[in-house]
C-alpha cells in the first residue's frame, strides 16, 4: 500500500508542478477510495519518506518542514 501511495504522491504532485501542492489525502483517496480515512497515516509516512529522498517538500503554512522532525496538523506536499 505504502509503494501505491508513493506513486500516487509522485504523480499527483508532478502534475501541479513546484508551484503548487498537494494534501495527503489527495493520494489516499487515489489510493484507497472509500476507505481513504483510513490510509492518511501511511500517506503522511510516504511524503515523508519521499521528503527524506529529496524528491517533495513537506509544508505547512507555506514553510518547509524538517521531514524527520514531529509535526502536526495539515501538511500539503510538493514535488522538488
């Protein structure tokens, strides 16, 4: 699940482009479908993840968050 999320990230993200970004729950709904709820834990695990790669920034109010530090609220992701 976490490999379709991560593909789903990336997708999703490059079609915005650098300039804009994506919720994590653009990706579970992408993923999961009606059950995406349930996927928003493992979507925040990926963009991390892909955030630790170098391949997407994490924000938050439009800074860049330390992927390995321990945020919460909502977080949006976009591709590097």
């Amino acid at each position: 699940m976490i490999q379709r999320l991560r593909a789903s990230i990336l997708e999703l993200a490059g079609e915005r482009g650098p300039s804009k970004s994506i919720c994590p729950s653009d990706a579970a709904r992408a993923v999961g479908g009606d059950g995406w709820r349930d996927l928003m834990d493992d979507a925040r695990d990926a963009a991390r993840a892909l955030a630790n790669e170098g391949r997407v920034d994490i924000t938050q109010k439009g800074d860049v968050l330390d992927p390995n530090a321990a945020w919460r609220g909502p977080i949006r992701i976009r591709i590097r």
